[in-house]
C-alpha cells in the first residue's frame, strides 16, 4: 500500500500519495510503548497546519520535505521510553545518514539513505553494536 499522512490522534489520514522510494534502515529498541501513553504525553497543538498538498516526487526533495515536517510525538515517547533518544541518537551518527526520525507514535525509529547499499551497510553497524534491537533496512514507498 502507497503511504499515506496522518493527522490528529490517528483518526484522519490522507490519501494515498505518491512518493519516491527512500532507502532506510529501520530500528525497534524492543520496548514496549502504548500510543495512548506517548499520546498523555503529548504537549503541544493537536495536528500541523502545514501544507501536505504538494508531497514531492524526488528523492532529495522529499527528504527535504520531511525535515521540515517532524513528529510531534517523539518528545512524549522518549518520555515514555528513554531509549528512544538513545536510538535516535544512535542513527544520526551512522555514516551517509540523511534523516532521523520517531515513527508515528514510536518505539520503531528510521533512517533514510541516499541509496540501498548506503542503508544495508549502516544496517549491519548499527546490528554489530546493538544485537538487543531489532534493525532492518528498507525501502519506503
């Protein structure tokens, strides 16, 4: 399925969009983390006014995109679980990394590469010095 916006508490999503494919790397610290928990947390305005009208097609431009677009949760899940900072941490120092973010309302955190090669290589450091977490690489969209 095409990856869609959402907005709210989870309630309302966009259409479908269609979006370049990112290459990432996917990292779960194996805890556990309620949503309404990061939800109770959460301080701050209910959605973004921010336009999503005009998503970009490229690879580079949505990668721009995206860091102009954070997730207002993320400060509510490390609240929650600590750890997710480590892990965020973690992925801004793998080498080539372009983007870090929370997924949705966490524990489940990415990075985004400029290529497959890129993420699969940051993918097997980052498994070498966490064995405790589960770490793929991916594609998106």
């Amino acid at each position: 399925p095409r990856p869609r916006i959402m907005r709210g508490v989870g309630g309302v999503l966009s259409q479908p969009l269609d979006v370049p494919a990112l290459s990432a790397v996917l990292v779960n610290p194996g805890v556990p983390l309620a949503t309404r928990d990061v939800f109770a947390k959460f301080v701050g305005t209910q959605g973004s006014k921010k336009n999503i009208a005009d998503v970009p097609r490229t690879h580079d431009a949505m990668i721009e995109f995206l860091a102009s677009h954070g997730n207002d949760l993320t400060q509510g899940a490390i609240d929650c679980q600590p750890v997710i900072a480590d892990v965020l941490d973690r992925l801004r120092a793998l080498p080539d990394v372009r983007l870090v973010r929370m997924s949705g309302s966490g524990a489940t955190c990415f990075a985004l590469f400029a290529s497959p090669g890129e993420a699969a290589a940051a993918a097997w450091l980052l498994k070498a010095a966490h064995k405790d977490w589960w770490v793929c690489p991916a594609t998106i969209g």
